[in-house]
C-alpha cells in the first residue's frame, strides 16, 4: 500500500483499456446497505486515462447512458474508488482517493477528449498481482470506439 503511483502503477494505467469507478450517493442510506452506492465502467484506448503527476489522473467521461450518475455521485461525495484489472496477466490496481468532474473547458488539454474529466487525488494504492482469477486473451476493440478513446 503507497499513497502515490510508483513506475509499475504508472506503466499499469497508461495500458489500461478499461477501469471501474465506485461512487456514493448524498442520499445513501445507512439503513439498507443496497441503496446509494455506484459502480461504473469506464473504457477506451489505451492511453484514454493520464497520468498527470504520482498523486492525479485524468480521464474522460463520456456521455454513455446520459444518466451522469458518477457526476452527481462526486459532486456530493468526493470519495472514489478506481480498480484497473488486467485481464491477461491477473493483476489488478486499486486507488482510493477524492475525484472531482470539471465542465465546460473544451479547450483544455485535459479534456480534449470531452467535456467532462475526473481528477483524483490518491490517499491509497494497493498493486496486487495475479488477484483477479480469470484471464482473458485480447480478441479486438469495439467497432464503435472511435479516435478519441
């Protein structure tokens, strides 16, 4: 456990393809452990999420079912949970930390991709390999994931 990315964390991000974000509603409910809590894919190309600094990632949120869950989730709770799975070799990356969306700055870098972007502040990470059980070849990428990611 580190609270920043060391050279094996950086290199895991930038071939990544796909990752998991954890959120928490403002409404969760203490009483029923079901209610409040989200759990989302977030995918593109390799590269689509950066590394900014040992301590900050950046990386696009598309629109996709325009329900903007995870937004709303962060902007009421900043607390996130990333977990990268690497599904060839089983390894599996896990970052605690507080993210934040940034809107309407199309013309920053780092959000070229869209206008929305995630930030994250690590408070921990935890490097685990051959944790995930099941492996997978790579077959293809989505014929609908365009240029941008």
């Amino acid at each position: 456990m580190a609270p920043d990315l060391g050279d094996n964390e950086v290199g895991f991000i930038a071939e990544a393809d796909t990752f998991f974000i954890a959120s928490r509603s403002a409404q969760l409910d203490q009483a029923e452990s079901s209610q409040g809590l989200d759990v989302s894919h977030r995918g593109g190309l390799p590269g689509f999420v950066r590394v900014v600094s040992r301590s900050e990632l950046c990386f696009p949120d598309f629109s996709g079912n325009l329900l903007f869950n995870t937004l709303g989730n962060l902007a009421a709770d900043a607390r996130a949970g990333l977990l990268f799975i690497d599904f060839r070799s089983g390894g599996m990356l896990h970052i605690i930390g507080r993210a934040r969306g940034l809107l309407g700055r199309s013309g920053d870098d780092a959000v070229r991709w869209s206008r929305e972007a995630h930030l994250s502040r690590h408070q921990c990470v935890v490097n685990r390999d051959h944790a995930f059980p099941h492996l997978f070849d790579f077959v293809s990428y989505s014929p609908h994931l365009g240029a941008e990611g």
